[in-house]
C-alpha cells in the first residue's frame, strides 16, 4: 500500500499550492518576509508606531458551508472567512496586517478550493491584508465527499495609547450603524430549518429578492469594513468604541464595546430593516426576539461617536457606499440593550 491507496493524494497537493501561489501573491504586502511555500510565514512590523500592541482574531465560516456545498458555489465562502477575523480585529481599532487560513477536506478537489482561496485572497485585498500562509488538509474519512471545513487566523496592529478599550465610551455617545450586505455568516443554522421545513428550494426566487434566487441572496458575503473605518480613524472622526454584529445580534455584540455602567438605547425606528429578514420572520414564523438575538437585522457593524460628530460620521461612510444609520444612544445602564422587542 502507500498513501494515495489510503486516501491522501500527495502529488495533487502539490500541484494545489502551485495553482494557489499567484492567489496568495496577489495579497503580499512590503512587510511580507520569506517564500512562498515555507514552513513559516514572516511579516516586519510597521514602521512609525511607538508602543504597537498586536492583536489577533479567529474565526470560521459555521453552516453557510452547507449552502456552498449544496449549491457548488464555493467563490464567497472565503470572503466570509476573512470578514469573520478583520472586522472583529478591527473593533479595537486595529489594521489587519496579515491572515493564515486551515482548510480540511476529506478528498481534495483542486477546482473546488481554489475557488475558496480565491476568495480569501479577495477578501484578503478587501481589508488589505496579506495572505502569509495556510494549511489544507486532506482527511479522508473524516469529511463526506465534496465537503471540506474553514478556519482563519488574523493579526492587526494599533497604537497602544489609540486602543479602543470601553474606557473611551461616554454617556451620550451616539451608536452609527452601518449597513449589512444581508444574513453575513451567522444564524445559518436557523435559515437551513427554515429552508428545509419549509420545503423551500434554494433555486426558488422570492418576489421580495427581485429576481434573485435564496441561493444567491444568503450566499451574500460578510461585508468587510475595514478600510473606511481606518480612514474614517485617520481623518479625524472621534470614534469611542466599535461592535462587529455577528451571531447573537445586536444584543450580544454591540454592549460588549461598552465602558462600565453604561447602555445603549435603541432606536428600531432608525433603520429600515433589509427584505431578507423580513422574508426570514414570515417564512419561519420567527418572534422578532429570536430574529434580534440570531440576525444582524441589517446592522452589521456600529461605531459609537460624540453627539457632534453623528452627521459627520453618516456622510462619511455614504461617500465611501455605506449606508449609516443613527441607530441609538449610550446611557446609564447594565451593559444592555433598551428598546429591543422583548
């Protein structure tokens, strides 16, 4: 016996990190060290900063895999990936220097995942980061054919003293949100149930989407916000804290920027929630409580700034094509969300 009998295909891997190299390439950055291909990846550290704290993040991409597997579209997926690490990297006001992604799969299919790391290369240029290094693993037996899983791994840097922490969160504060592109990578356990109960096909084409199939509406990646809201950082704006809205919505994630004693009252009357989810609650005969604690609801990332600055802050981010909204208000609290359904 030798190893391909058994189920590894040493000589197709190969001939994968060769079909991958102009990918993973394309994201290099000046600070990129070493080969492509080594055991290691190596990045310098940007010049320019006095106390640089570094700051790291993982992630996956949950049961949208599912959908991906299903439809044979494996192009976003990895979109998702990197979207996953930067935003949530990001939320301290850190840049995304460099990201390492895991893919395992029970039989490796060269066409298949080179569509997933083109899209982590993509994601990768998106957030401007480079793609130092990876892993793909071929288990065979562990996964069903066609089927493989994804985890990534992000660093960032920011200046210690520009650390966004709570401590710089005031009473007062007003919470922008900016908008979604749709589900993101989150409560795909609750839409597949819905999908499925439902009898619903994901080639179906719902008037509400427009002509778009639910395939291509839930296989809509995790926007990554990551570059205007650095340069929104550089220009000036006064943002005091930042959420990442990914599972467990707004009421889980946005309180966590929060200082001590302090909570946001929501506004729902401050932004139109997307079709999606509208469709999601009918189709599923969803509480609007479970959809604010599984969905982003069309808010996928929050930035808290001074009264002064909240129109500032909305037409900066229109004129970089997202739509902000005045979403709510820092008070005295528990680190809760009031106004939510309940």
């Amino acid at each position: 016996m030798d190893y391909r009998e058994a189920g590894v295909d040493v000589e197709a891997g190969r001939a994968f990190v060769e079909q991958i190299r102009s990918l993973v390439q394309s994201t290099y950055r000046p600070e990129v060290m070493g080969r492509f291909g080594g055991f290691s990846g190596g990045f310098a550290l940007p010049g320019g900063y006095q106390e640089p704290v570094l700051v790291s993040g993982t992630d996956g991409v949950g049961t949208k895999l599912r959908l991906a597997f299903t439809l044979n579209n494996h192009r976003t997926v990895g979109i998702d990936l990197v979207a996953m690490c930067v935003n949530d990297v990001l939320t301290v006001g850190a840049e995304p220097l460099f990201f390492l992604d895991y893919v395992a799969t029970g039989k490796l299919n060269q066409e298949q995942l080179t569509q997933v790391v083109a899209g982590i290369s993509r994601g990768c240029q998106i957030a401007g980061c480079a793609l130092l290094g990876g892993e793909t693993a071929e288990m065979p037996g562990f996964y069903q054919v066609g089927e493989y899983d994804l985890a990534g791994f992000c660093v960032g840097i920011v200046e210690k003293s520009q650390m966004l922490n709570g401590s710089q969160v005031q009473v007062g504060d007003v919470a922008i949100g900016l908008a979604s592109d749709g589900v993101h990578s989150n409560g795909f356990s609750l839409v597949r149930k819905i999908i499925d109960t439902c009898e619903y096909s994901w080639s179906n084409r719902p008037q509400i989407f427009a002509g778009k199939t639910l395939g291509e509406v839930f296989l809509t990646p995790t926007r990554i916000y990551v570059k205007p809201v650095l340069a929104a950082l550089k220009a000036g704006l006064n943002i005091h804290g930042m959420a990442h809205i990914t599972g467990g919505g707004l009421p889980e994630n946005l309180p966590r920027c929060l200082g001590e004693n302090q909570s946001i009252q929501i506004d729902l009357d401050g932004w139109v929630i997307p079709p999606v989810f509208e469709w999601l609650a009918a189709a599923g005969s969803v509480a609007p409580t479970a959809m604010f604690n599984t969905f982003n609801m069309g808010i996928g990332f929050v930035v808290l700034v001074p009264p002064d600055q909240v129109e500032q802050a909305i037409a900066w981010f229109n004129s970089h094509d997202i739509a902000a909204y005045a979403i709510g208000e820092v008070i005295p609290g528990t680190r809760t969300l009031e106004g939510l359904p309940v």
